[in-house]
C-alpha cells in the first residue's frame, strides 16, 4: 500500500516538509490548507515540487463547517468550495476532506447533511473531485463513524465517500467493528493516528498528543484490519498533530513516520519483515572516557569490584569485567568532556537477522572502523546517538582485548548487567520507544511521572520478554531551561546482586548517601521493621514494594566523569520496574553532593 | 496578613526552596513531604534553618488516603500518622493536612468519615497538633468544600478543622458562597492557586496549570473575601502546581509569586498600593543597536517615513521621529549582537505614583546613569529584561537631544505607536502577564493559541482602558530546541496609520512579501471584492475581521539588525487585537526570506 503523511506532522516551512517526507520515502502527502497559503509556492509549483519529489498529493484538507447549516450559509461555503476545486485541480489532487460541522449553531438533521453534502459532491463531481466526509470527534452532532456513514448512505453519491481517521474512531465508545461492513469504495481515504490514554477534553487531546503508530496506546492493526476488510486500497496516510512534533527536525520526525508504518504493515502482514530475535543478554557496555573522566571512572569500577581484564590490540580501549558484566572504556575520544555511554552491545539469536530488520526499520547503521583480524561487531545508531551493537553469544569479540594478567574475580557480587539508564534528547522519547520496540523487539512495560527537585520526570520501562535486556528511558516532561544543575539528566548502568547487603559491605566506593529523612519516612510507608530499615540505612540501600509485594533493594552510587553513576539492585521475587519512586531521593542527593563535594 | 507559601510551588531541593521563600519576604511555609524526605537536613535543622530565615511552617502536608477507609488500614494510618507527629514536632509545625481520600475501595460514609477524622484529631491532640481536613476536587466522595465542612461539624473535635483551597473549591460547580458562614475558627488553614479555565480532567488541570492569584481565570478577591467573613486570620498561603514553576528558577518564581499576593491584598484592602496611573501612550520604544545592525535599522527607520531629529548631548544615542513615534536607536552596547528593544517608555499621569507602586510591588529598578542637566527618568525591569521607563507627558526629555536640523515631517502617514510585540522568555510568560497588569495596570485582553512554522506559539494581548497603551506578549507553547529559525522569536513595534494603502505607497522599505496564495483564500475566507484583494495584494497588507466585523489592515516589514521588525496597522472601527491569525503568514515569509535573501 502506499505511504502518506499529512504535512502538519512535520515542523517547518511547506518546503521544508516536502523534503523531508520525500526523504524518508514517503509516497504521498496530505496537503493540510495552512500549509499552503502560508507559502510563496503557487499550487502548480507545489504540484511540480511534489512530483519532482516523487510524492503525490493525495489529500487535500480541511473543509470546515461545511454541512448541517443554514441555507444561506451553506450556499456561501459552496462558494468558497468552488475557489477551493480550483486551487485543488492546479495542485493535481482530486480528494478534498470535509470535516463535520462544529458550528455551535450547526443543525441536528441527518436528511439535511445528506443533501447538502449531495449538493457538494455534484460541484465536486463536475470538477472531477471527490469529497471525503469525516466524523470529528467532538462535531457538533455527527462526532462517530457510524452516523457519517449513515448520512453518506443516505446521500448515496459516487463523489461522496467516508474519510476514517483512527484518533476520531477510537477516541469514542462506539465499536469499530462496523467498519469491516462498509460498502467496498465507499471509504476515500484512512488516516492513522496514535494517541496515549489520557483523560482530557478529546479535542485537546487530539491536536496536542497524537502519536505515530505503536507509540501509543490505540489498537492501530486491529483498526487497520476492519478498514481493509471493507476494500480498502488507498493509501496509510499518518495524520498526527503533536506538539513536540511540530517544534523537532522535520527530517527526523518524517523517519520515525515512517517506522511506524513499516512496523505497522509487519503487524499486519502487508510487507513482511525479519522477525526480530530473541535477545539474550546485554554483552558490553562502552563508555567514551577523556583524559580527566577515565581515572574517575576506572577508580570507580575498582571500587565497584570489576578488574581491568583486557587491553585493546589497535586502540586506547579497555574492559573490564565482573560476572558477566563487561564495561568498555574508550579513551579514543575525539572532544574532551563528560564521560558518556557511548554504545551498548546486546545478544542476539541471529544478529545478522536483528540487522536486517533494523535496516529495514530505517535504523542507521554505524560506521564501525575494524582493523583486520578484529571481531566484525555491527551496531546500529539509536535515537539519542548510542551505538547499540548486537552480537551472538557465541562471538569471541574478547579475543581482541590482549589479557592484562588481572582475572575477573568475584569482586563485589556483581553478577551481570539489569538495566541501563538513558536519558533521552526532550524531541526524540517517543520515537526511541518506538525504536526499541520495533527493531529490538523490547516491549513497553510502563511509563511514570514523577516530580523531581528539577521538574517532572517521565520514565519509560522497556524489556525483553525475559527480561534479560531491560532499559530506562527517561526525559523531562518539559525541555529544560537555565536552571537546573550541571547534571541534569545523567546515566547509568545498573548491575544485578542476590545480596545487595553482603554487596554493599563489599564496595570500595561510596554510595550515594541517603538521608535519614527518607528512612524515616519509608518506615512509615511501608510497615517495615526497624532492624531492616536500620540495614538498609546502613549501606544507603533504598526500598520499593509494588503492589503484589515483589521488593526492590537497590543503591546508587555518586556521579562520575561528569555525567555517569552506577546502581546496585536485587529484585526479590518479581519485582518488574526500576523503583522510581526512589529517583527523586537520587536526584536531590547528587545535586547535593555536587554543592558540597 | 501573614504570607506563605508551598515548597512545591518552588523549583531545587529544599535549601534552594527556603532560600528563594526567604529572599521573596515570605513569613512562612507549607512543608511538602517529598521535599523534607529527600533533604539530608534532619527536620530539627530545617526548623533551624527556617528560623534562621526568618520563616516559620505553617503547615506539614500532606496524608493522603486516611479517611473513610476499612478499619484494618485505618490503624496502619494511625500509626503512620503518629510517626509523622514526632517529625511534626521536631520540626516546629503544628497544622498537618490531611486530603479526602481517593483510594478507590473508600466508602461512602460521611459518619465513617467523621468518626476516624476524631480519632485522628485526639492523636494529634495529645501531641498538641491540629488537623486541617481538606476536599480534594477529584476526591472519591469528598470532593467539595461542603461536604467536608459537614464532616468536620459531625466531628466536632477542636482539634479538626478545614483546609479551603481555592483551586479545589473553584474547580467545582458547587457555589463557595456559604463559606461565609462557617463557624469562625474553623478553617485552619487557606490555601491559594488560580488556574486558567481549561477543557481536562480535573486532577491533570490541578497537577499540572495552577497559577499565582491573578495569572488565571479565577476569582481570588472573592473567594478569600468569603473566608475572610468566616473569621479566618492565618496566612494567605500559595500552593501552586505548574510543571514551568518546577522548573525555573525558584529565586524569580518566589518573587512573582509574592508580587501576586501583594496584588491581591491590595484588591482585597488588606494592605493598599498606590493606585495605578492612567497610562496614556507610548513616549518611546528604544533599540539596543551595533555597528552591524545600527546601519540596517536606521535604514529601516529612513524607508519607513522617520526623520533622525536628535543626538543625545553625551551618549551615542539617536532620536528618530514621525508622527507621535518615536525610535531611539542606542549604541552604546557592550556587547555586539542582533538588534533588540532595550527599553520602552510610556506615559503616565503621574510618573511617581506608578514608580512607588511597581517598588511595592517588587518590579525591580532599573538602574539609570544620568549625566548633570539631563532629564530624569525612571525604569523598572521587566520580566523580559527590558526596560519600561515611566514618564509624564509634560516631561521634555528630548531637550537631552540636540537636534540634527532634520524635522520630522508628514513621512509615510505613521502617527503613533499602535503596540509593542515583545517575545518572551518561557519561564517567566505568566511572570510578565501579572507584572503588566499590577504595576501598570494593563488588562489581560486575550490569550490566543496558533500553529507557526516552527510550533505552536500562544500570544496574549494586553492593554490600558483607553487603549493607547498595547503589548503582544508571545512565547513558544514549549521551550524551543534546537530545530527553528535562527529568528524564531523577533520583537517588533506596530505603527497606526488611518491609511494603510496610502502609507504602503509611500514606504521605501520594502513590505514583507505576502503569497498568492494568502490572497486567494483570504477571499475565500472572507467573500471580500476581488479589487480589494487585489489592493491589499499590491502593498502585501494582511487583513483579519473580528466576529463583531471590525477590520484590521496590517502590513509587516522583513527582520532588521537580526531580531527586529515593523508593523503597520490600520484598525477600522474597534477591533482590538493584533491579526493574530495572520501570525504563522509572516513566521513563514520572514524564514522564507532568510532563505532566500
């Protein structure tokens, strides 16, 4: 099928937004009118921009308060209609969205919208255009699919069709499942919108927080597969009005599009992709150190348990290990500054499968520069700019690092990598969700608010089904100004324990300390008896209980290099997320230890 | 009275809180629990720290989730609540807030309800505590102030009392007229937010959008006047949720939000300001210019009909006139960079009043060199950073100028300044809304939301009675990134003409070219003659018409000395805003020619 989006998904001029959709792929485009009138392109010059672009101009939208008014009213909108073919037959689009009314004065008569959108789709039809009639969700009196339909019945006119747009259908209580009944041809034109669940007015909701396919909580493939169902072959065309969105790189915000829909056309079958392997593991973390970060860094991991096992053939990189948790630190840095993640390699089944569905999602693939006789290691580039490298468990990538002499010993009980830690660039949280999900394969456990000392935080838990590759994706809710600390959003790399006591007793670095307050208060909280409580205390251990009892014991450590911390987490039992309750108590305390080091 | 305000109105840890509070002139505070739980001070070093600053606190909040709930978890609340009464006392606060219940298993019992709220009470009682009972808006069956009022008189424990917090009370359809009538002594506490009237879920709207009194829709005066009836004499005390406040710096919002409290007693009588000055136009509007940008601006000013009437005796400033408009062009930055408003100045009846009014209310002084023999004039700081100096029509400050022998003359028909566009910084849009409005007395008009190329923009209009005084206070609806234009956000001075067609004739600075396409759906839109159009077309002046069939004519310049345009504006009859609808026309044009120059 072909692939549209609407030109209001995109930030930035008409031109700009032309470009970037034809760069991502796109087939087509909805034309959104503001778009147009606000640039110096003539309609025959949009229509040649387009072709040049290899896009086609699908849509053209949108009629407002077209029908169940009065006469006179209609009769001056069908003027105006008559400019607007006229404008449509020189841009070369031949199907024209008509939204139903919002007119605090619009009339509640079906027979009435009927004839007048008859009246239309005859001045439509003499200009060989089409009219696609669509239920807002909040129209004055036709606000669901299932009674535009009944008018378009009743109007019953080949220029007269249905336009179905995903956010109108399924932010209502009225089923979709009709939709698989429609008369073959008689729905024009699909829109497809995401939209988390959020209880708000669902105009607002609407032209603030819709979301591509898969990165929100809508069923897109089950609304997909009633539309086809009733014949439907035109084109999936995205139609998101967000916020962030509109304010973000239109070339990057065109790319996540068209994930969405290349992800969505897997789901349903339609074009199919390799399926994504079982992941299995977190194999190595690097972080890119400088002159001033590394020392910090390798004291820290000392201190922390892990030996400097492997050095490097070629470059100025070097690993460490404890358990099976393995941390890379590449001095080869080209700009000095805070010490970053600057990739994570996970296992997989079938790594070269894994890389070609990431290459079929759009993913960019690194540029890795191998010396010969080195492993092959392949990475992709995530959203926020870290490699991600997928390698098979079997891979003896460790053959390139010339052993120290120094043996990975038990250190401090650290068994392996739980989750890592990403804070995410304010335009992007949405699209690394989508990223992970798609071409990973991690799923979406949970997304929480909380207030932190700096703002509101949103934390996003991803996983493996096996939770053997987890990962916290984290922004502020609002992108950050002028005052907030030097670290803001930190990283982290959190290593599991099953005695996070005996753990802690081990470390030779410091955690971050925690106040009494909070002691205090999680007695209260949680009924816990004071020798545990007392314990925890002792080694700076924090505590969260969900709501079927599963536990977390964990502890932070302080910042290092600037801009990376280490946690320490035993989940008893099954405790699933990443104790964010706990993150503000983090937060204060590092801001804290900066201000009095 | 006394004046406090919530730790979580304030952005930082909680030394940064009770810093900014004192430095603002708080005598108090509402302590936030999450605030305390995450401070390494223990509570008897925040009671020090507090005394140290001269505040008390007021209040310790809150417990959520005690009332009308089984009787197993009742006594886990006790227990937790005897916990937090030794806290209480180490901290010196003796009024805790305890929230209606929103555990969904609470029951429907007002007698339930009552019952545990006294056992509550004589826990707290022997502690020398007092309870304040307060009906959250979305409580699970307390959620008015009335309903909470009839438990607390079913109570009838000397130690229970209510908490009135405006935004819960304000939210609700129910009437806040019988607060009046409540027993006097029985409201232990007062606490205040606005909000902006908003379409959502009653929770996200408190959790996320309350405002200091006097930025929102909501009638502060007369709610506080009601409990005032009521015999209530603790503190006027803020708690304001506002996910930009989290995030600002707290030293600024701890100051707005004073300034919002003085503003309200001064509304109320409680402590009186010099009254406002009736403002009576703009004298001048300054620009900060350098040798880049001093040239294009003075070319600009030449192209726009102005004359450069004076040179300032010892500054390198200029004086440029037409009409009753009046530019100063001041080289003496210390800094190069785009041209910006400086400074602007307005005309008061009384230059002194309006001084000693913005001092009460805390609008910082500008500080003013001033050589011998030249006039004396006096500026604030506004929340932007620009200068507002405030004269008296009869003031001759333009005898500093020594004049250039050049006359202003008819020029292009410019007569007066019509309104200032000044941007705004996005922590401090609701800061500049309330400082124009208390210390210059200028009316909220409207706040209009528009999509612009680069992302939703929100413009808020404010004005004087006579209107001879206007402001266009904009800001981005979230902080920019780093995708926009390098101009995203100009600042421009509006001109009045009585003919927009005559004056666009005899400009020599071209007009910001206008698309076709502009036109063609402006008649569309507006069924306007073809010739009118095609004059409007011929000049590039844009066109918008009120509901009531007010016009306005307006016509923009491209961007000078990198930050800075024109405007000209025609208004017919009474429209009062500022085309705001043709806002993104320009946004596009201006990129547009930045692009291609």
């Amino acid at each position: 099928m072909r692939r549209s989006i609407a030109t209001v998904c995109l930030s930035g001029t008409l031109d700009d937004k032309l470009t970037a959709a034809a760069a991502a792929g796109f087939d087509g485009i909805e034309l959104f009118e503001n778009d147009l009138v606000v640039s110096p392109m003539a309609p025959a010059e949009v229509r040649k921009r387009c072709a040049d672009l290899g896009l086609s101009i699908d849509l053209y939208q949108p009629f407002r308060d077209l029908d169940s008014v009065s006469e006179g009213r209609f009769r001056n909108s069908l003027d105006r209609a008559e400019r607007k073919f006229d404008v449509m037959a020189a841009l070369g689009v031949h199907t024209v969205l008509v939204c139903s009314s919002v007119a605090p004065d619009a009339v509640d008569d079906d027979d009435l919208a009927a004839a007048q959108l008859t009246a239309l789709a005859e001045r439509a039809d003499d200009h060989g255009m089409r009219i696609a009639y669509e239920a807002l969700a909040w129209g004055r009196h036709v606000s669901t699919w299932d009674r535009s339909w009944r008018i378009v019945q009743r109007a019953d006119h080949p220029a007269l069709g249905l336009c179905l747009d995903s956010f109108h259908v399924l932010s209502r209580e009225v089923s979709p499942a009709g939709i698989a009944g429609i008369t073959p041809g008689k729905i024009f034109f699909l829109q497809l919108a995401d939209a988390p669940h959020l209880s708000m007015d669902v105009l607002q909701w609407s032209r603030h927080h819709r979301l591509f396919p898969g990165q929100g909580a809508f069923d897109l493939p089950g609304f997909v597969r009633l539309v086809l169902a009733a014949g439907y072959r035109g084109p999936l065309s995205l139609e998101v009005f967000n916020d962030v969105f509109r304010q973000a790189d239109p070339a990057r915000t065109a790319i996540d599009a068209m994930r969405s829909l290349i992800a969505l056309e897997d789901d349903l079958g339609i074009r199919r992709l390799p399926d994504a392997p079982e992941l299995t593991g977190h194999a190595f973390t690097e972080f890119a150190v400088d002159g001033n970060s590394g020392p910090e860094l390798r004291s820290a991991l000392r201190g922390l348990g892990f030996a400097h096992t492997g050095q490097h053939r070629t470059k100025p990189v070097e690993l460490w290990e404890q358990g099976t948790a393995r941390i890379v630190l590449n001095s080869a840095v080209t700009q000095p500054g805070p010490a970053a993640i600057s990739a994570f390699a996970v296992t997989s089944a079938d790594p070269s499968r894994s890389l070609a569905r990431a290459g079929a999602l759009l993913a960019p693939a690194h540029p890795n520069v191998r010396e010969p006789g080195e492993a092959e290691l392949a990475a992709i580039t995530a959203p926020d700019g870290t490699s991600v490298f997928v390698t098979h468990p079997g891979d003896d990538w460790r053959a390139d690092f010339l052993p120290t002499g120094t043996a990975a010993g038990p250190g401090a009980g650290l068994l392996a990598v739980d989750h890592l830690g990403l804070a995410q660039p304010f335009d992007h949280f949405d699209e690394a969700g989508l990223f992970y999900h798609s071409v990973l394969n991690l799923d979406h456990l949970a997304t929480e608010e909380y207030a932190a000392p700096f703002g509101l935080m949103r934390s996003r838990a991803i996983a493996n089904p096996s939770r053997t590759v987890r990962l916290a994706l984290t922004v502020a809710l609002l992108r950050r100004g002028d005052w907030a600390p030097a670290v803001a959003d930190p990283q982290h790399v959190a290593f599991t324990t099953t005695d996070i006591i005996a753990t802690a007793a081990a470390l030779t670095v410091p955690a971050l300390p925690v106040p009494d307050n909070y002691y205090e208060d999680l007695a209260a909280r949680f009924a816990l008896t004071a020798d545990f409580v007392a314990a925890l205390a002792a080694h700076g251990i924090l505590y969260d209980r969900d709501p079927s009892g599963h536990e977390l014991l964990h502890l932070y450590t302080p910042v290092f290099g600037g801009r990376v911390f280490f946690e320490i987490v035993e989940r008893r039992s099954h405790y699933d997320r990443f104790g964010e309750p706990n993150a503000p108590v983090r937060m204060a305390a590092q801001r804290h230890r900066r201000l009095n080091p």
